[in-house]
C-alpha cells in the first residue's frame, strides 16, 4: 500500500496553470537598431510588420514534459511511502518472581518421582519448576532464592531459557542452611521498584518454618499487600517434622490470604505439577500488544523520474535543433 506523508502538498499541482492563466508575462527589455526607413524596408522585404513585444510559445513536448516534471516534483515533496505489512510486538504485561527455598531442608529425598523412585526435594521441584517456566512464555520472570539470606539467583528478563539455566545452577544450601521466608519476599517487593507494569506476581515455595528472618513474613506479606503484589505459596515437605524441617502450611496459607493469592501444598511430584497447572490456569499469560507498519520512503522514484523526464526532454529538444540546422 502506497501513501503520502503530505497528502495536502497535492494542492499545488494546478500553480503552474494559475501563473500562466493570471500573471502577466515576463518581459525583458533588449537592445534594439531603429531605423527610419523602417515602412520601406518592409516593403522592399515583403514582410509584415509586427509588435515589438513577442510571447515565446513552447510546443506540445515541451508543455506535456513540464506538466510531468512538475507532477513528479509536488509527488516527491509529499512524500509517498509504501507501508509494509504489520508488525506485532508483544510485551509482558506482567512481572513474575519465583522465590525458591534451597535451605539445607531441601536435601531431603522425599519426594515420589516419575518412576518411583525417591529424589532430592530440590531437584523434584526444579524439574516441575522448568515445565512452568516455558509455559510462562510471554511473562517477565525473576528468579530468588532463599536460605539463612535471600539472593537474586536471576533478575527480571523474557529470556526463559537463560531463567532455566540459572535455576539449574541453584543447589542446596548455597544461602544458608535456615530459612528466611520474609526476607524472600522483602526481596521480591524491592524488584519490583523497577517494574513498570500493574500486574505482579510472586510464587514462593517453601519446605521449612521461617526462622532467620529479618523481617517476619507476615508483616512482608502486608507490605506486599500495599504495594499490589500478589503472593501464590506453595509448602512442600513434612508439615509433621520438627525444627526447621517441619513446613509451616498456616503461614504460607496466612501470606497468601493477606495478598490475594492462593496457598497450596505437595508432598511429591504429581501433587506440584498439579499445583502449578492451577497456579498457571488462575494467573493466565497476560501481554499487551504494540502493533506498527514499516515505512518505506519512495522519494527517490518520484525524484529520479522527475529528473529522467528532464534530461529526456532536454536531449529531445537539442537533437531536434540540430536536425534542422543540418
């Protein structure tokens, strides 16, 4: 599809007429031999006499070649452009931090894997957490983990397979072997400073008691509150153990309520697919759409054109001059 960025410039195309039909023609005044035998002179030549001013008159050639050129001028100043198909960019309506317990409690092997077989809590949760991620795909994501401290393991980016390569590199008590859940979400709420979209989301999972935090989660989850982020917990583990090993379900659950969000537990590998396949269908993908049409300026056509009609005209002209010299 072609356009003009100045599509009102195409009012100049009748100027030419306007001049030549109102504006009185150009005069010049020459050097010219008077003589006073001018009525003999004619008489003797057999020529007639005419007026001393003359309009130059150009031909059929010429008026269509000016009409062209000048067309192709007035097209070239409004500038047409041809517009190239749609281009939709997608852009991550929402912000999503996943905090992750790695705290010495997830070295456990607990968990029911997809054989049978016993596996390490941690690594049960970061193959389910994978899945999750790719079906994230649209979503900005951030990765925490949390021990005695929590650390961003992965700030906020739309590359989900660099996410999943920074989560594969998370292990078992590398912040510590206690468990700082408020911490975790203090954490969360501080990247979400930066974001610059409503909707943000953080999934804490969790295996243990809070018991080295700086804050205590219920008063993080307030804040959380506050600030309009939603909180989604998931407990894995022995809600029976003792000490740090015993999961705090009321906790988790009490930190969803305060923000809105949704508490669950999970005591093997079909139980957490299952949570976060609901996690997923109640926080659906979101993205806003940003939609342009590359321009390509055409300009230069009506340019070239303009001038190969000139030259062409020109060449015409001088080539008929010459023929009748010959």
């Amino acid at each position: 599809m072609i356009t003009l960025l100045h599509p009102w410039l195409l009012l100049l195309l009748p100027l030419p007429w306007l001049v030549w039909r109102f504006l009185p023609p150009h005069r010049e005044e020459v050097v010219a031999i008077r003589t006073p035998f001018f009525r003999q002179l004619t008489e003797a030549t057999g020529a007639a006499p005419q007026a001393g001013a003359t309009v130059l008159h150009r031909n059929r050639v010429q008026m269509i070649a000016a009409l062209l050129v000048w067309t192709m001028i007035v097209i070239g100043l409004a500038q047409p452009q041809r517009l190239g198909d749609p281009i939709v960019i997608e852009k991550s309506a929402r912000d999503v931090v996943l905090a992750l317990d790695i705290s010495g409690s997830m070295d456990q092997r607990d968990f029911i894997g997809e054989k049978g077989q016993r596996v390490q809590r941690l690594v049960a949760v970061r193959d389910v957490l994978k899945t999750f991620i790719t079906e994230r795909d649209g979503d900005r994501m951030a990765l925490i983990v949390f021990g005695t401290r929590a650390f961003v393991q992965a700030p906020f980016t739309e590359d989900l397979q660099s996410l999943e390569g920074f989560l594969d590199q998370t292990q078992v008590g590398m912040a510590g072997p206690n468990t700082a859940i408020g911490d975790a979400i203090g954490l969360a709420i501080r990247m979400f400073d930066s974001s610059e979209v409503e909707e943000r989301l953080i999934v804490l999972l969790s295996d243990g008691a809070d018991t080295n935090s700086r804050v205590s989660p219920v008063n993080a989850a307030e804040i959380a509150a506050d600030k309009g982020v939603v909180i989604q917990t998931i407990g894995v583990g022995d809600p029976e153990g003792a000490g740090e090993d015993r999961v705090d379900l009321t906790a988790l659950e009490d930190i969803a309520t305060r923000t809105g969000g949704a508490f669950f537990y999970a005591d093997d590998s079909s139980a957490l697919s299952q949570v976060y396949d609901q996690i997923d269908a109640m926080a659906p993908r979101i993205v806003e759409e940003t939609s342009y049409r590359p321009t390509f300026s055409l300009v230069w056509v009506a340019s070239l054109l303009a001038a190969l009609l000139g030259i062409a005209t020109l060449v015409a002209l001088l080539a008929s001059r010459f023929r009748r010299q010959a």
